[in-house]
C-alpha cells in the first residue's frame, strides 16, 4: 500500500453487565492495590500480576474474590 499511514484505534464494545462489571473491578483494583484490570474479547480480567489473570464473569466473581466486600 502506498500513501500515508495513519493510526486508527478500535474500540471493543462491552455489554451494559460487563460495562457494569468493568467499572466496580477497576473500583475494587484502586482500593484493594491490584495492578491490572482489563477487557479482552468481551471478557473482564483482574490481576495483582501479570503473569495471573483472574476472568471475571459476573458480579457474583468479584463477591467471591471479595467477600468482605458484600455492599457489591
């Protein structure tokens, strides 16, 4: 291809849940010190390391990563 190159950015379109899931896990990461939280392929991760990632699938996940965490 010939002309100039020019960046693009793809956004991944989440569901309202996982919307929803995203938001309270990147909550929970600031105030409990974990490193990572990230969308791949429609799917809600968390990890203190980025070698572990923990697949969150529903709010139940983040209750049971969580549980004193019941105001969820």
């Amino acid at each position: 291809m010939s002309g100039d190159s020019k960046r693009f950015y793809v956004n991944e379109h989440l569901t309202p849940d996982n919307k929803h899931l995203l938001k309270k896990a990147k909550g929970l990461a600031i105030d409990t010190g974990f490193k990572y939280v990230l969308s791949t392929t429609g799917a809600v991760s968390i990890s203190v390391l980025s070698i572990y990632l923990q697949t969150l699938c529903r709010l139940k996940d983040l209750k049971r990563l969580f549980p004193r965490l019941a105001t969820l």
